[in-house]
C-alpha cells in the first residue's frame, strides 16, 4: 500500500470528524426515545385482552374453513396417491442389485 503520511493524517482527521458527528446526532436523537423504540424493529407490547380478540378471531375464521371442507369416513381427505406396492419394491430391489453387481464388475478390470 502506498499511502503517504499526508494523506493517512487527511484520513485520521475525517474519521475523528466522522465520530464526533455521529456522537452528536446520536444526543440529539436520545431525545426521542418513542421513534426510537419502533425504528428498533422490537415488538410493542400487546395487551391480553387484544391478544384474546385476536386468538377469538382466528378461531372464528378456521371454523368458516374447516365447516366448508367435506369430511370423509377416513377424516383426512381422498385416497393416499403414490407409494409403491410390495412387488414393485422387490422389482426395483432387483433392479439396484443387478446396477451394484454390474457397477463392481466393471470397476474390477
């Protein structure tokens, strides 16, 4: 790195200035404390009984829901889709182990 000494004291002076007004926007922000709080990103606390009000009306709305589904004898909908039966299990299992038997085969010349 070629920085000379002018130019390193030039950059020590603007870092001082730099700190000194930081310093000073931050006492006068110190001020507000309640735009503070908030551009925090924190929760605000919630009373319970808002908290209630809310949980009752979630409740309500997955009752609209849930009373608009049809329900069948099993409870959770149409027949399972997909899976794989027995003898298509044994199949593929043939199948990987005639690839292994191949694969070592070819990896013994």
């Amino acid at each position: 790195m070629d920085i000379s000494v002018h130019a390193l004291q030039e950059a020590v002076s603007i870092r001082r200035q730099i700190d000194t007004l930081q310093k000073r926007l931050s006492s006068i922000l110190a001020g507000s404390r309640a735009s503070s709080a908030t551009a925090k990103g924190g929760r605000r606390p919630m009373p319970a009984a808002t908290r209630a009000k809310l949980r009752a009306a979630a409740r309500a709305r997955w009752a609209r829901i849930k009373a608009g589904q049809k329900t069948t004898a099993k409870g959770f909908g149409a027949k399972k889709k997909g899976g794989i039966t027995p003898a298509g299990r044994k199949r593929l299992s043939q199948l990987m182990k005639a690839r292994w038997a191949a694969r070592r085969k070819g990896a013994g010349r």
